[in-house]
C-alpha cells in the first residue's frame, strides 16, 4: 500500500510539473538556444531523414524568401507603428522560428545573421514536444528538450539519446498546432487541420502525416532495423509535384454542333480528389487558383471566355477583375494614401477559387494580423466537385469548322502583383498548371 501511494505521488507530480511547462505564447522566453541539439547532430545517423528536411520548407520557415520579407518588411514595422500587433509579430516566431521564440530573442536576427534562429522548424524542436493542447492553434505545444526524444515509434534504441513513444505523434493536432492560426482579431487566419477535422479522410482515420509525410520501407538509422520510416519530405505548396493534379478537371458542351450565329453553353466540373483539406489552404490570404477558359477556332483565333455568374454573396471575390485592394500595406511600408495593388493579377472573368481576407474597411489584405472579417469561402473542399458554368455566344467572325475549348486550373503560391509590388522573388508567383481539359465542337453555316 505504501509503494503504491508512493507511486501515485510521483505520477500526480509529474503530472503537475507537465501541466505547469508553458506553450504557445506563455513559452516566450523559457528555454535557451542551447537547451536544444543542432540539426547536424541528428545527420551522421540519420542521414537521409535530415537530406530530406533540409530541402522541406521546415527547415526553411525562417530564412524563405518571401517569409522574410512578410515579416520584417510588413509585420515587425506594422508592430513598431502599432503596439497592439507586437505579440501577433512575435508570435510569427513561435512557428517559424521556434528556438528563436522559447529563447525570447524576437524579433530575432535576421537571415543574413546566420543565428541559431536559421534551424527554423529543427529535428529536436519536433522531437522534444511531448503535448499539444486539444484545441490546437497557435503553437500551443509542450517542448521538453533534453535526452530523451519522442516519436511515433516504440521499443527503439540508440546510442546517442533515449527514445519514447508519444501518442500526439499519431495524431493530426500534432500538426495543428501550427497550422492553425487564430489572429489578435480572433479571426482564424489559418486552418488546415481544422479543415480535415471537418472532412471525410478525419472520419476515415487517416491522419495529415499519411500525405506529407509517407511511409516507405528502409532504416531511420544505421543500426536501426529494416521497417516502414516516415520520409520527412513535407510535400506541400511549395513542391509542384504536390500541386499537379490535385485538382481533377472535366469539361463538356451541351451541345457538340453549333450554328455560326448560335450560342454554345458547357461545364467545367473541377473535383479535390487528392487534399484532404480545403484547397488553397493554408497562408489562404497569400494564395490564388483560378481557372482560365479558352477556346481556338479552327483559323487558329484564340477567344478568351469569362465565367457565368452564380449571384451568391460575396461572389465579386471570386470572379478576376480590374480592382485594387491591399491598401494596409501602406501602413507597415510608410506609405501616404497608398491606393494598393491590382486584387487579381489574372485575366479578367475567370473563376477564382479563394476566401478574401478583410482589412476594416472591408478591402482584401494579405495581412493575416489585420484581417478583420472573412469573406465568402470558394475554396475546394476535400472531395467537393465544383461546377462552372460558361456561356459563349459566337462571335460574328467566327471560322467555320472545329473549335477546341480547353479549361486550365493555375496555382501561384502569392498574388502576382503584390509578390512585384514587394519584390518578392519570382519563383513565389511562379504560374503552376494544376490541370487541364478540353472538349470539341463543330461550328456550321
């Protein structure tokens, strides 16, 4: 009886200790940088698991092009202008540069510094969390750094640290923890895994890891035994191969023969077979998929075709036209009666699949700390099959003959006008084809 009320002790003061460690922002300043491994200790054993995070956008959270920018030329001075943003801007840390955050050195130097802040998402800051909340946004996980590493695996050895088993390791909220964002506003700015939480692959228990992180057969380690590891290759927006395809396009005519003087109506149904979150999600204030309809005569002409409108609320947002919007740039860049940039940056009537981010006076913002409301949500849900409807009435010069219309669904990561506004490098607003389809008829006399 005594060992036992010995024992129950311990466990009620490990559980005490467990509950007092802080999370997300509570944890700014707790740690030091040196309370962590470098990354180069985890690669003379596990070579290739970090080969592929050193070229996955974990390690890159801080030092990527485009973040750096958002960050130091857009949020750090809107936070210096308004005080009322300073935790938001801190808090960028508590995700992109997690050392960086527990340390408490934000702002932290920037990239060119080459601090300790560069590890940006680390091998030992992942394998130190020992909890997340059940709520999980906003960084709001338990690290432990120390000896002992935790994963998804039980019963490993290794030579170099002790290995637990954690259940959160098999668990979606896991991942939620970052990729669930709320913002000062209370507006949740990002919500990937509360989106697959809503869908059908949550329901099937097939988890955010099973897609970004496959599984393949080999061994995590030299002296680890052959089994099924992890690749932590993180595949997402930044990787075309992910991007391509996602998306299944089809396209039909209601009729295959039209008179010269006529009208011709088709579809263009476009299905999420693949994300088992909403697509774009994510920086969805950053991210644009539109689809572009063209149709080519048989003398070669190229016609452009806008969409049909549905007339639902909001709609405006998603159809490309010739409007500005991102004005709170204007802010954090110190720029007077700042009028913005073009919204869109794509040809004007097609189809836009997004959710506008709202700024106060109800102008969309790549801002996701200023984001105030948002709007319609047109984006493409996990297994959602989304019909197009266009209507083209023949131009009075049209070739008789054969026409090809053809659908394209393009992706860019950001906004082409504010990636040129903001010089952004272009390989962030490169046009990515995520798929095609096209159908044929006949025009006659």
């Amino acid at each position: 009886m005594k060992t036992f009320i010995v024992s129950l002790s311990l466990i009620l003061s490990a559980t005490v200790l467990a509950a007092e460690i802080p999370a997300g922002e509570h944890a700014l300043g707790t740690r030091k940088y040196g309370d962590f491994e470098k990354p180069e200790a985890c690669k003379s054993c596990h070579t290739a698991i970090y080969r592929q995070w050193e070229q996955a956008m974990m390690s890159q959270a801080y030092t990527h092009h485009w973040d750096e920018i958002e960050y130091w030329d857009l949020a750090v001075p809107h936070s210096e202008k308004d005080p009322f943003f300073k935790d938001a801007a801190d808090g960028c840390n508590g995700c992109h540069a997690p050392l960086a955050y527990l340390a408490g050195d934000v702002p932290p130097p920037r990239p060119s510094e080459n601090s300790r802040a560069n590890e940006s998402v680390s091998c030992d800051l992942c394998h130190s969390i020992t909890s997340v909340a059940s709520d999980p946004v906003n960084f709001n996980w338990v690290a432990e750094p120390g000896r002992t590493k935790y994963g998804a695996k039980e019963g490993l050895a290794s030579p170099h640290h002790i290995t637990e088993y954690r259940d959160i390791y098999t668990q979606s909220e896991y991942c939620g923890s970052c990729h669930n964002e709320m913002n000062p506003f209370g507006i949740m700015v990002k919500s990937t895994q509360i989106e697959w939480t809503e869908g059908p692959y949550a329901k099937e228990g097939v988890p955010c890891f099973v897609c970004h992180m496959p599984k393949a057969p080999g061994r995590s380690a030299p002296m680890a035994e052959e089994g099924m590891v992890a690749q932590h290759v993180f595949l997402g927006a930044h990787n075309e191969a992910k991007l391509k395809s996602a998306i299944e396009l089809s396209i039909h005519p209601d009729e295959r023969e039209v008179p010269y003087d006529g009208t011709l109506r088709f579809q263009v149904e476009l299905f999420n077979a693949k994300a088992g979150h909403k697509v774009p999600t994510g920086s969805v204030e950053d991210r644009i998929m539109w689809l572009d309809v063209r149709a080519v005569a048989e003398d070669g002409r190229e016609y452009h075709l806008p969409v049909d409108l549905k007339g639902f609320d909001g709609e405006e947002f998603t159809v490309a036209a010739d409007e500005l919007a991102y004005v709170d740039m204007g802010v954090p860049l110190g720029l007077k009666d700042f009028k913005g940039v073009q919204r869109d940056g794509v040809p004007v009537g097609n189809r836009i699949f997004r959710m506008p981010y709202l700024d106060e006076n109800g102008v969309m913002t790549i801002q996701q700390w200023n984001t105030r409301s948002l709007g319609v949500d047109y984006r493409i849900a996990p297994r959602e099959t989304k019909i197009e409807h266009f209507t083209w009435s023949m131009p009075d010069d049209i070739a008789f003959g054969f026409v090809t219309v053809t659908a394209r669904l393009y992706y860019q990561k950001l906004v082409k006008p504010v990636a040129d506004f903001l010089n952004v490098p272009e390989d962030e607003s490169e046009r990515i084809l995520i798929n095609e389809a096209s159908t044929t008829i006949e025009v006659y006399d």
